[in-house]
C-alpha cells in the first residue's frame, strides 16, 4: 500500500529513515515533502 502511495506521488525512491528532526527554521524553505520513517520494533 505504501509503494503504490508513492507511486502515485512520484517518490518511488524514498528511502526510510530511522530518525526525523523537525526544527522551525528547516520548515521555512519547504513546501510538500515525502518522507518514509522506518517501523521502531522494540
């Protein structure tokens, strides 16, 4: 369900990560982005 999600968006090649920091100054030059986080199995 998830490659056909980024199929359909034309982000076949996003790759997991394992972590996302998100900060208020990195938010001011973006618009849409994909980003595919890793499952954290602990």
């Amino acid at each position: 369900m998830l490659n056909k999600f980024l199929k359909e968006l034309g982000e076949e090649g996003a790759k997991p990560e394992e972590k996302l920091t998100v900060k208020k100054k990195d938010l001011a030059d973006k618009e849409d982005e994909i980003i595919v986080l890793s499952p954290c199995l602990s």
